[in-house]
C-alpha cells in the first residue's frame, strides 16, 4: 500500500508540472496622489483556488516590477501592496504580458476598516516583514524550519541564524524577549500555525530606537507577531521519552497570552547532552552545540526551571522578567598527546590523562523597566543577577619526553574546587529628545558587582629528572574570595547640523573598577594535623583599580541611501596594581591613547547594500600581563608579568555587501576583513632543555596581520504543486601573520585556510525533504624558522538530512554526518559515520505524537580532534555519549484564538542591547 502511495504522488506530480507554462508580467506603480513612482512595492501572483503564492517581486526605484512564474493555471489573481496605500488586485491570465501603469490610492487612515495586506513580503524602512502564510512547511513547523524558507535567511545545525550573512542576537515575540537572551528556546518551540508576521530589522538598543539613531548594521533582530486571533489563552508542549542505558529526558513548556501580559513556565533534564527545550527537534535531543543550561563536557545531566513574565501598564510602563534555575552534573574523561616544537629544531612530547566531575547549581534572575513618561522622555532599567554554585573534582597524571624519548618530568595531581559566584549588573538610561529635528539627551548609568568565594584542596607530586633531578610534593588548602565593584556613566548630546540628516554627537565616557582579590593558602603541618603553615609563595593579596576616561565627537550624516559617520575620541586610562604581600611589585601605569573610525553604508535599493568599516583602536595590556608578580603555582609553567608592556595598535579594515534578487531568489552576500596590529602582546616562553619547567612573561611585537574574507550565494527554484530546490554556495578564507617567540627566539608563521561548502535544500511538498551539504577546509602552515617544518592539513564533512512524511501521520527523520581528517595521530579515530534517526506518528488528533529514536546507529560517535599552532601540535579525545534508543511522547496544547482581540504592540519595538 505504501508503494503505492509513493508511486502515485510521483505520476500525479510529474503530471501537473508536465501541464505547467511560464509567465511574465511586467508594468510600472505609481501613486494618484502626487503621481510619484513607488519604490519597494510588493506585486505577487496567486492562484485562485487557494490564494497560494506562484511567484513574488518587488519594484524598484522607477516602480518597474517583473514577475514571473510557471503555472497550470488558466488565469491567476495579480496583488499589489504598499505600506500606506489600498491593495490593488486583478485577475488577469496567465500569460506573459504588460500591463502597464498602476495607480495606488492612498489609504484613509481614519476609515475603520483595517485590511490586512496578502503580500509575501513587505518592506516598511529599514524592516523586511515576511507573511508567513506564504510559506509553505509542513503542518506542524516550528519557526526554525518556517525561517529555512524565507529569503536571505539560513539557520544551521546549531540554530545560529543569519540574515545574509548578519548574525540575528535577538529574536522578540511581539516585540519583546521570550524567555531570556537564547533564540532557540523561541524558534524551535514556538509552532508556526500561531505566528501572522515576521519582521527581520537591525539591531538596536532600546534608546537608538527611541533617539533614531542608525545601528552599526552588524546584527540582526527577528521580531515574531502573533495572529490576530491568538490573543488570549493558552499553549505549551510536554513530552518525555525513556530509553536505552538508562537514558531519559523530559520537558514541558506552557505560556499564557492575555492581551499586553504574557506569563510563560519551562521545565526539562535530560541526560543525553541536550539543551532540554528541544521538543522534538533532531540535532537538540541529540547534543547540539546551543547554550546548555547547565552544560559542561562529557556526559551531563541537567535539569533545568524558567519562569517569563512580560506586562504593560498603561502606556507608560512596561515590565519584563524571567528566572531561571539550572543544575547539573557532567563527567568527562580527557587523553591529550601533544609535540612542541622548539627553536633550535627539537621538539618535546607531553602525553596526559585527566578526569573531571563538575556539580554546579546556577540562578539567573533578570528585571527590565520600560518607561515612556511622555512622547520625548524615555527611561530604560535593566538589572541582572546570576549566582553560580560549582563542585569541581579534577584529576590529572601527565607525563613528557625529550627529543630522545627520555622521561624528563611527570606529575599526578588532585584537586577539590568549590566556588561560589554572584553577580549583579545594574544599567540605567534616560533619553529626552529636544523637538523635531532629532537633537537628544542621553545619559547611561552603570553599576556592576561581582563577588567569589573559592576554596581549593590539591594534593600533587612533580617529579623532574635529569642531572638536577628534584621532587615537589604538595598538600595545600586555599580560599579566596574577589570583589569586583564597577561604576560607569556616559553622556551623549546630539546636535543637528541639518535637521534629519547631519548630526554632531559629543559625548564623554568615565568608569571606575576596583578588584579586591585575595588568596590564601595554606600547606599540611604534620605538627598540628591541619592546613595552618601559610604558604607566601602561592598566597596572593592584590587591589585593582582600573579607570577610563574617554571623550569623543561624531559626525553623522543619514539620507535614505547612505549613512556615513566619522568618530574621533581620546582615551585615558589609568591602572594601578597594589600587593599587600610583596608591596615591591605594586605597580600603577597611565595610558593616553587617540581613536578613531569612520563608517560608510551605501544602499543602492532595497535589495542591495553595501557597507566599509574603519577604526583604529588601542588595547591595553591587563593587569595580569603587566604585574611584575612571578606566579608559581603550577610547578611547570611559571608566568610572571611585565611592567614596561605598551598598549597594543590595531588597524581593522571591514567591508561587506549584500543583495537579494527577489525575482530570480538568488541571493548574495560578502565581506572582507582586514587587521594590522603592532605592538601586540605575546608570551614569550624559555623552557629548561633538562626539566623542560616553561618558564613565561610577555612582550610587545610589530607586523601581525590578519586577512578574512568568505561569501554566499544561493538560489531557491520552486515547482507549482510539486516542491522547491534551494541551492548554495559558501566559502570562507583566513591568510594570518603571526609574531611570536619559541625558547626565546622571536619568528612568524603564515596560516592560509580555505574553506568551501556546497548544499542543498530538496522540497517534496508533503512527501520528503533531502539537505545534503559537503564542505572541504584547507590548510597551510608556514614559518621563517628553519628548525619549523611547513604543514599542510585538509579535512572533509559531509551531512545529510531527510525527511519522509508518507503515509500520513508517520513522519521519519535521519541526520548523517561524516568526517575524515587524515591528520589525526596514529592511535586516534581519522574518520566516523554519524547517523541519527527518528521515527514519529501523530496521534490525539494530530495533538500528540509517540515516537523512537535511535543516537549513533553505526555507534562510531568520537570526539577525536587535532590543533596546530605555530610550535605545537595536540591530539585529544574526550568522553562522548554512546549508542542508545529511545521510546518518546510529545502532546501539545492550544487554546490561542478562541477569545480576544489581536494584541497590538505599542509602536516601538523592543531591542535589547
């Protein structure tokens, strides 16, 4: 039966795209009331049984549009949309043809008739909004599998998103946070059949919003609106699955909607590596790379409580708050073999086992207020609070050889750490705008305040061989506490040259930090049986202070193709290093630096952008780096600081440009980087040829360089009542110099990486989906120092995702991954196969599911890996998580739409900083 069922939906699609026809339709959009061509106007295509969208465009700057399709359809409807006027639509022929000029009317703003636009897309000034009825996915997607849809937008394994090529840090629901600062707890949970709109903008603070001041374009910000029906009541999911191994994981997600309030609760543990906020998505259950709440390396298990709760009081105030509690285990075993290279063409070898087991009990409180006291006076109030609770048992055995292969030195060490951690960040800003022509007033205030309680017990024996052959034996009990209190303010005015397109900000940042940290240890005394003989060498006692003052000027100019700004600032720093314990190490440097940059964005139309980057900037060296304080404890590297390091110089280059054809949906994107640093700080090591004891402090180099470049072009091909192909392209390369020094003796090495990806996306509407990608990474290693030895290094991934969903009801999803790197050590596994699988059928009325998945079927799961640095090479392999199977449930529920009017959010949008 069920080869039946494919084999007809074969003939059946191959049919009605054999009946298909291309079309063109071209013409020009004007407005009647001033008969000006409209730019950015939407014009789509649709069919009439369905209002499914065919093909989509938008004008440009002369209101020309082309759109073109395939269809079997005899006759089509043709939809014009424009922000601020009436839709037009007619129904027209399918057929290529002109129709000519299009007349829109400006929309009556009093009429109390809102007709709510159709379009795929909609451009309202610097925001893309995307329908997502015009998108199809299967029936239950979530929001990451609706944004793989849309133009511009890619998501990868992890649930990183970019918009091209724009990294998105902030993803809102109706315009605020939803559940704290980590997307993929909104795009992989929240389903799409409750979303109406999704806005994509830059990022901005809440006061750049509120000032209109432009963004630095870095960052994207996804803004997802809910349907005008999904205004009041409940949704959520629960799910749970036993398995294999004594593996087990749950999870359950429920949030209330109720017109401006919203209160959310999430729950989950698991002991399967996973986020545990998956709910069902693949590559979560199975480990992703996302924030873990509660993570760590190895095998962990976590649980994990949040609590969200958002409100409006009024037009004046808002609230927003979340809590979360998070704790876990992780237990991880670590094998490392490691060859340094020396300058005089020898090398040593360092082979070392560790083993950890991490308990840790973290909560994380946040509280934002919104106030708008009038249409000019904004305050903003965000505070912050994170306590963290770690148990950490270590041990480590290592050993190394010379160039001979003789023993030089081993240790064994163990060690018990607690630590206890609380952090409180306070952040104010007011801003009051002065009139219309966009002169303001802000004011930032900041107060931040760390506080750690440690307590360390070692117990470690080095042994050091050779003609000078010694013994360390350590029984030593430590505690410490630090105390971090920082103070900040900044003030910015803004003055307009030419109203609404010239400005001149000044602006003066100060901030104060002092650091109170103080080690205390103590060694065995057999006498009294206790850890009472204080030890001066390894006990630290320091004060920190660390004050910056910095005032700068702007230049700002802004028009609706280019934003251009030009910044110069002067920065004094002053630190000063005080050590109760060795008073002849204090130390206080001030450093008097000039900054600046410029800042070019060009925007051609609103398809295509273009953007150059340049600053110049000045690092200064930590106080770590700079303390002349030999800190000894660990017996085989020795680091002491240097008092006369000076401030690093970087000069950093950036461009960038981005188009987006949506006609042909072909899209582009690409940058180029490029740094000169001198006077950077590097580590400078001698190492003992006969114990092999590093010993380590710093200094400034000129001549590092850094050049990076990559881009993207992809293009998706959709197929009238059959499916779509989406195709792309990536490549990325890095060409480093880098200074450095070996023994002592300072050289450069060259590093050049190219890194290739090809992908593809294959849509069978309602049968399968394939997303194959290959990606290849070259390397190559060079160096001036004829004791180095040039290297070469390749590697190869290749992923394969698919997706079945015939017969109804049963879906079956497979993720394989391979990878081969030939470079990995003899002893280490150079290549794994890597398949997932999940077998799922709806039941409840499609409202649950029960299901069975399968991690690692070919179980060669490894975490072998390999780095190269300019004078050393590392093999390692830690503990992974073995094959298992697991039996799920997954029910959700949803009572959104049955009461309610549409939740408008207040014209700003909220952007978190």
């Amino acid at each position: 039966m069920k080869k039946i069922l494919f084999l007809t939906s074969i003939l059946f699609s191959c049919i009605t795209y054999s009946q298909t026809k291309n079309f063109e339709i071209t013409g020009t959009i004007k407005s009647t009331e001033d008969n000006e061509f409209l730019e950015s106007a939407t014009v789509h295509t649709e069919r009439l049984k369905d209002s499914s969208v065919v093909a989509y465009t938008i004008t440009n700057s002369k209101g020309y549009f082309n759109v073109s399709g395939k269809t079997a359809d005899a006759k089509i409807k043709l939809v014009v949309s424009y922000l601020g006027f009436e839709p037009y639509s007619k129904i027209i022929d399918a057929k290529s043809q002109n129709i000519g000029i299009i007349n829109l009317k400006p929309a009556n703003v009093l009429d109390a008739v809102v007709i709510r636009s159709t379009a795929p897309i909609t451009i309202k000034k610097d925001t893309v909004e995307f329908n997502v009825k015009s998108f199809k996915t299967k029936a239950d997607a979530n929001v990451e599998d609706l944004l793989k849809k849309l133009p511009g937008v890619e998501v990868d394994a992890e649930g990183n998103i970019t918009v091209n090529g724009k990294s998105v840090n902030k993803i809102l629901v109706n315009g605020k946070p939803f559940f704290g600062n980590d997307p993929t707890i909104t795009t992989r949970n929240l389903t799409k059949d409750i979303i109406e709109k999704i806005q994509i903008t830059d990022t901005k603070t809440n006061a750049q919003a509120f000032s209109g001041e432009d963004s630095d374009g870095e960052n994207k910000t996804i803004n997802l609106t809910i349907k005008k029906e999904n205004n009041k009541g409940y949704f959520g999911k629960a799910a749970a699955g036993i398995g294999t191994d004594d593996r087990y994981e749950y999870a359950g997600m429920a949030t209330r909607f109720q017109q401006s309030e919203r209160i959310g609760l999430l729950a989950g543990g698991n002991n399967i590596n996973s986020p545990g906020f998956s709910f069902g998505n693949q590559r979560s259950q199975f480990g992703g790379n996302n924030r873990s709440f509660g993570g760590g390396q190895g095998i962990v298990t976590s649980n994990n409580y949040g609590l969200n709760y958002i409100n409006a009081f009024g037009k004046v105030f808002e609230l927003s708050s979340d809590y979360f509690y998070k704790n876990s285990d992780s237990d991880n075993k670590t094998t490392t073999n490691k060859e340094t290279f020396l300058s005089d063409g020898t090398s040593f070898f360092t082979n070392s086992n560790n083993t950890s087991f991490n308990e840790s009990d973290s909560h994380d409180a946040s509280i934002d207020f919104e106030i708008e006291v009038d249409s000019t006076f904004r305050i903003d109030i965000e505070s912050d609070f994170n306590a963290d609770l770690n148990k950490n048992t270590y041990t480590s055995n290592s050993e190394s050889f010379n160039n001979s292969n003789t023993l030089t030195n081993d240790s064994n060490s163990n060690s018990i750490a607690d630590s206890n951690i609380k952090k409180f960040d306070n952040e104010i800003s007011l801003t009051k705008r002065f009139g219309s022509k966009g002169a303001f007033l802000r004011v930032e205030l900041t107060a931040n305040f760390r506080k750690s309680e440690t307590e360390d017990l070692v117990k470690s024996e080095t042994n050091v061989y050779g003609t000078n052959p010694d013994q360390i034996i350590r029984d030593q009990y430590s505690d410490g506490n630090s105390d971090i209190k920082e103070i900040g303010s900044e003030f910015t005015y803004r003055f307009p040259l030419l109203p609404k397109l010239f400005y001149l900000d000044i602006a003066y940042q100060y901030s104060n930090t002092n650091t109170q940290s103080r080690r205390s240890t103590f060694n065995f005394d057999q006498i009294t049986n206790d850890y009472t003989d204080f030890s001066d060498l390894l006990s630290t006692d320091f004060e920190y202070l660390d004050k910056v003052k910095r005032p700068s000027a702007k230049l700002e100019f802004r028009n609706k193709k280019w934003s251009t700004s030009a910044q110069v600032a002067y920065v004094n720093r002053t630190l000063q290093n005080k050590d109760y314990l060795r008073p002849q190490t204090n130390l206080e440097r001030e450093f008097n630096n000039l900054e600046y940059g410029i800042n070019l964005r060009f925007r051609k139309d609103r398809t295509s952008s273009y953007r150059f980057r340049y600053n110049f900037r000045n690092g200064t060296p930590s106080l770590s780096q700079l303390q002349p304080f030999r800190d000894e404890s660990n017996p085989l590297n020795i680091v002491t600081g240097n008092p006369e390091l000076k401030p690093t110089k970087t000069h950093s280059i950036r461009f960038g440009a981005s188009n987006f054809n949506w006609k042909e949906r072909t899209g582009f994107w690409a940058f180029a980087n490029v740094t000169i640093t001198n006077d950077r700080v590097v580590g400078n090591t001698i190492i003992d040829p006969n114990t092999l004891i590093r010993e380590t402090s710093y200094a400034n180099v000129d001549g590092f360089y850094s050049i990076q470049g990559g881009g993207s072009y992809s293009k998706t091909k959709k197929w009238e009542d059959f499916g779509s192909l989406k195709s792309e392209f990536r490549v990325f390369g890095n060409y480093n110099k880098n200074i450095n020094f070996n023994n002592g003796v300072q050289y450069s090495s060259k590093t050049a990486t190219v890194s290739p990806r090809f992908g593809f996306d294959f849509m069978w509407d309602k049968v399968l989906q394939i997303r194959p990608s290959y990606s290849i990474s070259f390397n190559k290693n060079t160096y001036d120092i004829e004791s180095f030895s040039d290297k070469n290094f390749t590697s190869h991934d290749v992923t394969i995702e698919t997706a079945t969903f015939l017969p109804k009801k049963l879906e079956w999803r497979n993720d394989i991954r391979y990878n081969f790197n030939p470079n990995i050590a003899d002893g280490f596994q150079k290549s794994a196969w890597f398949w997932n699988t999940t077998l799922r059928y709806s039941i409840l009325k499609d409202q649950g599911a029960i299901g069975i998945k399968i991690y690692d079927i070919l179980n060669q799961n490894t975490n072998a890996r390999r780095v190269a640095t300019e004078d050393y090479i590392q093999d390692s392999s830690s503990t992974v998580l073995k094959q298992y199977a697991m039996l799920t449930f997954t029910w959700k529920f949803n009572s959104l739409g049955k009461a309610g009017k549409k939740f408008e959010p207040k014209s700003r949008m909220r952007y978190r900083g």
